[in-house]
C-alpha cells in the first residue's frame, strides 16, 4: 500500500498563524484539518497533503478573499521556510538560491516539482504542488509570491518579475500579481511560474556563507532521502496525469513514456502499491473537480475539458457516480 504523500508542518503552521492574525478562529481551522497543536509542535515535523489541503479549504471559506494567498506569500520569510529556506539564505547568488530550492522542494511537499530555466536574457522559475494544491488559485499566488518575497529578502533589492505565469484560465475579475502591475500575467500555462531578468539571478545573497551553505547542503540531501515517499509510483502517476490532463485523458501507455517504464511494468507496480491507473486517474478528476468547481469564474464546460474529457456530458456521468449530484447542483450548494 502507498504511503500517504506529506508536507512540511511548517506550511500548515504558517498559514494558522497569519489566519489568527485575520482574527479567523485556529480551532476551528484545526478542526478542519483534522489536525491538533500536537502535530505542529515540531515545524519540521510532516503532516498529510489532504489535513493541507483541507486547512486551505476552511481558511477560504472563512475569508473568501481572492488576495488572501498573495497578503500571505507577501509575508513570507526564509527562516519560515526552515532547512530549504537557510540553505538559500547562505548561497552565493540568487540563480544558486532558487537552484537549490528547485533541488529540495520535495522536503517541503512530497509531490512537488520545480525547475529554473535560463535561456536569453531570463530566468523562468516554475513550480508544481501537488494537484490537489493547485487546484486551489490562491495557493500559487502564496507560493509565487512567497517566492519573490523571499528572492527580495535575500538579495536585499526589489526584484520586478517580467511575468507570473498561472496554470489555470483568467478569472473574470484578474486581481494583483507578484511584482505588480508592471508584471505581466498569463495564464492557462503549463505551470506556475515566475520569470525574471537573467541579470537579476545574479545577485549576491547578503547572508551568503560558503562553509555553511555545503553544511546545510548534505544535511538537506540526508532529509530528502529520507522521505517516505519517494520512489512511489502512485505519485509519480498522479504528477504525470495532472500535467497531461490539459492535453486531453491521460493513458496508461502516455503515462508510461513520461515515467520511463513500460506500460504493463506501470500497472503492476501500482498494483503492488494497492492503486491502478484507472483508480488513480479517476482520484485526480475527482479531487479536481471539487476544486474548480468552487471557482464560480469557470463554466462547467471548461472544467470538463481542463479535466480531460472530450464531451462535458463524460464529466456529468463521473461527477453524479462521485457525488450523487450533478455538477451544477453541487455548485449551488457550495455557493450557499
């Protein structure tokens, strides 16, 4: 059987603190989450992805705020990040600070995935949550901008993205964006990301410290190794579903190419993990749904075709063997 996916319980932390700052009540949040203080005792202890999730879910509900992810990514610091984020305050510049979080961003959250792309003149620095996270559009306002903010922190100078990509359609009334409105906004990309000035990712990092910075290094290396769910092939099937979803539905024998195995190989490792590719593309949609649909700026239609289906009707049949409701009943009871 699969072990349950984690993130850093620094997340949830951070996120109940500022909450409580909002005046939002943290018991009712932890409620929510099916999470106590007991679990968040120790910042770099793990908590699941789905108590995250839920902790987002009940935060949004209690502020409906479209902005509220970018107030919170605004307020980041690198000490909240914990080892990622000491190991890219001791960096020597900011291309090597972001390399090293694009390298560790697994002990953050176990399913993400980042990259930093140099080419003419910029630097593109995606980043991909676990599924369940994107779905949720103020969770990447908080990473991307949590990105900038601390980027700027350690650099000690403004920093002014050339674009902020975002991998969901424009919302019907577009709100601010990391960096302002000199930043461009794109969206329906392939996945969040920030890109910079190449001469930007040159900066020295203030604190920058050699002999430390190897130290937290190999210490990071020893954490990553450690995760329990690393060599899964229930996450790597899930990633790879969610990024070929906008292509139209993922099959076993695309899924099998993007991961490098052969299709038959796949299904009897996920097999051996307790899962298979139709469950598991089936988990994906589900959980997705659920999600945009909450998202009043998208017509069901859009929210058929982002999940893969070829003809909406496709997605009311799923939708109704999930919930026992239609699609848009659903999202009337949400709205009320």
């Amino acid at each position: 059987m699969a072990t349950l996916e984690t993130s850093l319980a620094r997340g949830p932390l951070f996120l109940l603190d500022r909450a409580e700052e909002l005046g939002i009540d943290r018991s009712t949040l932890l409620a929510a989450a099916r999470l106590d203080e007991e679990d968040l005792r120790d910042p770099d202890a793990r908590v699941p992805i789905p108590a995250f999730v839920a902790l987002w879910r009940a935060l949004l509900e209690s502020r409906p705020d479209p902005g509220l992810g970018l107030r919170f990514g605004a307020a980041m610091t690198a000490r909240e990040v914990g080892l990622v984020g000491y190991l890219m305050m001791h960096s020597p510049d900011l291309e090597t600070a972001l390399r090293r979080l694009v390298r560790f961003c697994r002990i953050l959250g176990e399913t993400n995935r980042a990259s930093l792309t140099v080419e003419r003149g910029t630097g593109t620095f995606s980043w991909e949550p676990d599924s369940r996270l994107q779905a949720i559009p103020q969770t990447i306002d908080w990473i991307l901008a949590a990105v900038l903010t601390v980027s700027e922190e350690l650099t000690g100078s403004e920093l002014r993205p050339l674009e902020v990509h975002y991998p969901h359609p424009k919302p019907a009334t577009p709100g601010a964006v990391p960096g302002g409105g000199r930043t461009r906004a794109r969206w329906d990309r392939e996945r969040a990301a920030l890109v910079l000035r190449a001469s930007d990712l040159k900066r020295s990092v203030s604190a920058a410290d050699s002999t430390l910075g190897s130290y937290l290094e190999k210490h990071a290396e020893t954490v990553l190794r450690a995760l329990p769910f690393q060599h899964s092939y229930s996450r790597r099937t899930r990633l790879a579903i969610w990024s070929q979803l906008r292509e139209g539905e993922p099959t076993l024998d695309c899924v099998a190419r993007e991961l490098k195995i052969r299709p038959r190989t796949l299904q009897r490792r996920l097999n051996e993990e307790g899962s298979s590719f139709s469950e598991l593309l089936d988990e994906v949609r589900r959980t997705l749904a659920t999600s945009l649909l909450e998202d009043r700026s998208l017509g069901i239609h859009e929210i058929a075709f982002l999940l893969g289906y070829s003809e909406p009707s496709a997605f009311y049949r799923a939708f109704r063997r999930w919930q026992q409701v239609s699609p848009s009943a659903f999202r009337a009871a949400a709205a009320g």
